[in-house]
C-alpha cells in the first residue's frame, strides 16, 4: 500500500539562523512520500531568499501579515493537501526516521487525531525539552505539564517515558496531526496567536472522541524557549489563553469553581513576582485578567460547539494540582507526582 502523503510545514517569522541549521536535517529525513513547506509569516530578515537559494525542493508560501503561529499555521494549512500536517517549529532539529514510526502509529487506530515525538533539550540531549518532553498532560486546575518537564525542571531521559501512550496534548513545536481532523475541528484557535493553542485543539479533539498521543520512538532535539525571561508579552499570552480554554472548553459546573481559583491562585503569582522585583511578571499577569474579563463582558470569546466532558473523562488528566505538588511537597518529576493520584 502507498505510504500516506505528509507535508511537513514549518512556520516562520525572521528565522533565518534556524532555517539555514535546521532545514537540512528535515530535507535529510528518511520518510519517502513528504513533502517540506516553509509558511512565512510577513518575515522581513531575508530569510525566504535564503530558502528559496538553497533549498530549491522546500515549497514557500508567503503570508502578508503575522498572525502569530495559530493564525499563521491556520492560514498555511488552507494551502496544503496532504493525509498528515506536521507543524514543526524553525529550531528543531529532527533525525532521518523520526516520521515513521508516529506515522505506523497513527495508521492504526484513526481516531488517532495527534502525535508528538520525544522532545530532547537541542543545547542538552540528555534532558527533556520545556515545550512538550514526552507529551503533554495537564492538571485539575488547567495547569499543563509534560511527562519530562514539571514547570521549569526538566528531568534527564533515562528511557523512564519511552512507551507510547495517550496523553493530554501534543507540543505544538512537533506535533503530528491527521490532515481531516485539524480542519474538522476548525484548526487552532487564532484568536489565540501564540502560546496554549494547541492544548486547546487537542482538548477539542479529545472533546470530539479522538486520541492524542505519545510516541517516544521518535526523537527530536529542540531549541526553545522555556528560559525566555519571564515578563511581557509571553507571560500575557500564557495566562490569557490559559483562562480563555478553562472557559471554552470545561463543562458549566467544573467552570463556576476553578476560574475564580485560577484568578486567585495566578493573582497570587502576580503579586509574589511583584515583591521579588518582577514588575513585568505583575503587570503581564494583570493585563491578561483584565483582557479575559474584557473578551468575556464583550462577548467575543471564541466558542467550542462540542459537549464539554468532565476532565475526569479524559486522558492525560492528573486529578490534583501540581502547584501544590511542585510548591508545598516538593515534587519535580512526573513520575512522582502521578504516582500518588490519577483520574
């Protein structure tokens, strides 16, 4: 049987440096029937010409404005024809067989939506990478994190999450998706621009009877930005979207008593920052409130059509919270923490 059509498509915006480093990794993989798109998203580094120059089998489009990686990869996507997406970040470098093995996984069951491989630290390979490790869960509280990765630890890779399974959400800097679900579920959520938009589509898919998973198989290295300073607009995005998918995508009763929490718990990070001298930590986690109160009142959040399920019902849910976890018992690995309580 013909191997099914997958187009690997890596967004760019003034990533010159990681196109000219990575990109040969990509072309080099051993998957035979893919395709390699490089969506760019209004660059203005010269970056396009360099593709263009030296990578003349990389297709380009050219969008005329950034709307950030969901609307960017929303747009892109519009343009591409194939069985699998991978939505693959500028600064990951992949090895020759990563495709494969997500591929004979997901051609096994198709309510396989998604699929991320192992993320490996690209500065450090023997750690796990922030951006997803290997795979994403998320908490009682809304609170992601990774099987690898406990807020800012990431653990070594000792082959402790080396078998597949389901998880909450895949990483959105490798992240496999079946060409009909992503637009069946509308894509991501531009409203989003960056930063949590692709945990919401995986809760989506979750929402509409689909898997997301884990396949370790596959290795990745990954630069990231997990170290990126705290404040500003990376902050804003976090908290915001963070809030925005708590209310698009819990059911009414789980929703009436986490988001005041959530307010309370984010408002008391906000203030802890501000009297450790982190006045942008405040100020970004404030305007991210005073943004979702504003989306909310004026009615322009976006909606999620499908019959919100409890999260208990889903994979990839740990039933506690890992601040608690992670602030008051100390607890930095995954391990650790599911072992004491799953859903």
């Amino acid at each position: 049987m013909a191997l099914p059509h997958v187009a690997i498509v890596i967004l760019n915006y003034n990533g010159k440096k990681h196109l000219e480093t990575f990109l040969p990794t990509v072309i080099a993989s051993t998957y035979t029937n893919r395709s390699v798109v490089v969506a760019d998203n209004a660059s203005t580094d010269g970056s396009m010409d360099l593709v263009k120059n030296l990578f003349p089998s990389v297709e380009c489009l050219y969008n005329l404005t950034n709307e950030g990686f969901a609307g960017g990869y929303n747009w892109a996507l519009k343009h591409v024809k194939a069985d699998y997406y991978v939505l693959l970040n500028s600064d990951v470098a992949v090895t020759p067989g990563w495709i494969e093995p997500i591929i004979a996984l997901m051609e096994t069951d198709v309510k396989i939506a998604a699929c991320q491989p192992k993320l490996l630290s690209y500065h450090q390979p023997n750690l796990f990478e922030y951006a997803g490790a290997s795979g994403g869960w998320i908490d009682s509280l809304g609170y992601p994190f990774s099987r690898g990765r406990i807020f800012d630890v990431c653990e070594p890779d000792q082959g402790q999450y080396n078998q597949p399974e389901p998880v909450f959400w895949a990483s959105g800097a490798a992240m496999f998706v079946r060409a009909s679900v992503y637009h069946e579920m509308g894509g991501l959520d531009g409203s989003f621009f960056a930063h949590q938009e692709e945990i919401d589509l995986c809760w989506r898919m979750q929402l509409a009877g689909y898997t997301i998973m884990s396949c370790p198989e596959s290795v990745v290295y990954h630069v990231g930005g997990g170290t990126l300073p705290r404040g500003g607009r990376k902050v804003f995005l976090n908290f915001r979207n963070n809030l925005l998918m708590l209310n698009k995508n819990l059911p009414v009763g789980e929703k009436l008593w986490k988001l005041p929490v959530r307010f309370g718990l984010d408002a008391i990070s906000a203030w802890k920052g501000l009297l450790t001298g982190d006045r942008s930590f405040f100020t970004a986690i404030m305007k991210a409130h005073m943004a979702v109160i504003k989306i909310w009142l004026t009615g322009k959040a976006e909606k999620n059509t499908h019959v919100k399920k409890p999260m208990k019902s889903l994979q990839g849910v740990y039933s506690g919270t890992i601040v608690w976890e992670y602030f008051i018992n100390k607890r930095t690995r995954f391990q650790e923490i599911i072992r004491r309580k799953i859903l």
